[in-house]
C-alpha cells in the first residue's frame, strides 16, 4: 500500500512521491519487453513518465524524443539515466532517423494556442501521428489523446465511455480526433498494437484544474462555472496507467479513458478551499446539464481504482497554494467550453 505524505515541503519531495512506481507496474511493464521510446517528452507530464518508467526498471533503456529547447529537462533526463535524441516530429527526415523500438509512448501535440494558429495545430495532432505510425509499425504504441474528442454528456451519468463516438467541439478537439484517426489506420495497416489514451486532467500540485481553482478562491477571484463539472487524477497515476497500457495494447489499437472515476463539481471544490483558506468563494455564471466528462470503468478494471483519492489531492492542493509553492505558471483553462483554446 502506497503511504501518503500529509503534505509537499518542496518540489523535490512532490517530484520524488510522483515518479515512485505505483503497485502492478513493474508486473505489467514485464509483460511489454523492450525499450521505450517517449516522443514529446518535454511536456509537463513526460520527464515524470520516463523517471517513474526506470525507476520502476532501472535497467531498461528509455529514450526521450522532444525538440528540447530547455536543455536543463534534457540533462535533467540524462542525470536519471535516460537517453535523449533532438528531434522537430515535424521533420519526416528525422522521424525516419529515430530507432524503431519495442516500445513507445505518443505524447506530442498542440492546445494551448491553438485558435488563430489552426495549420500548425492540425499539423501536429494529425500530421505528426501520420509520420510517427508509419515508422514505429512494429511498436506497441501508447498514444495520449484527450477526452475532448467526445461530445458533452449529462453531468448526473458517469460519463462518455469508450463507444462513444467522437463529436467535438472546435478545431483543437477535431483536429484530436485526427490524431486517433491516423493512428487507427496505421495499427490496422500494419497490424500495430497499441491503445488511444484518452486521458482527462491530470494534475500535480503545481498545475491542473485544483491548482486554478484554488488560486482564485486564494485571491479572492471568481471561479467560472462555464464547465461546471471535471474528472481530475493524479499525474503519477496518469503515467502509470499509460506504461502499463503498453502490456494492453491492442490491434487494431483502441481507445482508453483515464481519470478519476469522480464526478468533482467545480463549485464544490471551490467551497471546499475556501473553508481552509478562511475565505469565500466567488463564482461567474451558472453550472450547465452537460460536460466533458468520461467514464473510466475500463481503467479501473485493468488497474483498480487510483492510488491517490481525490480527496488527498485536495488537501496537497490547498496546502500548497496557501503556501506560495511553485506553480508552472499555465492555467489548464478548464472552464472552455466552446473547444476554443
């Protein structure tokens, strides 16, 4: 059983604990042999991914792909004893330069930014996975997708399940479902295994939906009700769920959703932090029917329910704001609901 700290004094300690391998992992990443190859790892999730990767197998090869353009997360990655490769996912050439390894894990992609710059986002959430699927056709392939392909459900159900067909909101979303698309048609081309990894906001204490709803109930700001309802899970268990998706792939590759199982009202949460800030929470606008939310029954059952509940994500969440800890500095913009980002 997994202890939990009653608290984070310091980024290490919170870096520490997140990348610590959850029980069942190093079982599953046995039944998926071979190196992992992370494409996109400069992202908020991936240096996390790779550190929990060898931690929980300190003498498997794991390669981190990205552009880098912070060259502290690339020696960082080294200094844990991942390999690392520069490389634009744009650039076909150098796509076709990257080893073909047993194993990969997909999390490249564009959102933020993606309206006024439409080209470049289908490019990177379409394109991208045409050229990377084409290459790796005898990986299994974990691919990070978004809950945001699917249509708004009713908030008083569990959520959109994995048959749910893909109707979104806004050119980011669509371009999401592109993604997928691409994705699908390689792994039956080639008969290339692997899962979509419909993953909907996972946090750590320095981002994520709990992050910005407590700093606005800290500085005394309204918290928007436009996207009244979230399923939020913890970032170390976000990663585990997709190492371990890799001795659950699958051909033709299909989709999984990952979250919380929770239904979290927004508006709750925000009660909740302003009673232990000592403070009251102020809102703009009214909750509505539906939301993105998705049903994780498929998760649970392959992986049980997550290792931290929601409940402790709270209390870390409002310690360290109320604390002035670091913050990554990039909303999650969870109150978008028009597919405009």
């Amino acid at each position: 059983m997994t202890v939990m700290p009653e608290c984070f004094e310091n980024v290490a300690e919170l870096e520490e604990f997140m990348t610590r391998p959850v029980p069942g992992l190093a079982e599953d990443l046995a039944k998926a042999p071979g190196t992992i190859t992370i494409l996109g790892i400069g992202g908020k999730m991936g240096p996390s991914l790779a550190r929990m990767a060898k931690r929980a197998d300190p003498d498997r090869r794991i390669i981190g792909v990205a552009r880098f353009s912070d060259e502290t997360v690339r020696q960082d990655l080294e200094d844990a004893g991942i390999e690392t490769v520069a490389c634009d996912l744009l650039d076909d050439a150098a796509v076709r330069q990257l080893e073909v390894t047993e194993n990969v894990i997909f999390m490249a992609g564009m959102k933020f930014g993606a309206s006024g710059n439409e080209p470049l986002t289908w490019a990177m959430n379409s394109h991208v996975p045409a050229l990377v699927a084409s290459h790796f056709t005898t990986s299994r392939i974990v691919a990070f997708s978004t809950a945001c392909v699917y249509p708004f459900v009713d908030v008083r159900h569990q959520g959109a399940t994995e048959d749910v067909l893909p109707t979104p909101q806004g050119e980011y979303a669509n371009s999401c479902v592109g993604r997928e698309r691409l994705f699908q048609y390689f792994s039956e081309k080639h008969n290339t295994p692997g899962r979509l990894f419909r993953l909907s906001y996972a946090i750590d204490m320095r981002y994520g939906v709990l992050h910005d709803v407590a700093q606005a109930v800290l500085k005394g700001e309204p918290v928007s009700l436009a996207m009244g309802h979230v399923n939020i899970i913890w970032q170390g268990d976000a990663n585990a769920c997709a190492l371990r998706c890799l001795a659950h792939a699958e051909a033709p590759m299909t989709p999984i959703n990952i979250s919380g199982p929770e239904v979290t009202s927004i508006r709750s949460v925000a009660e909740l932090f302003a009673r232990k800030f000592g403070k009251k929470a102020l809102f703009e606008g009214e909750e509505g029917a539906t939301a993105w939310l998705v049903n994780t029954n498929e998760q649970q059952h392959l992986f049980g329910y997550p290792s931290v509940p929601l409940a402790k994500l709270i209390d870390w969440t409002a310690d360290w704001v109320e604390r002035g800890q670091a913050s990554l500095g990039k909303p999650t913009h969870f109150e978008v609901n028009d597919g405009n980002y």
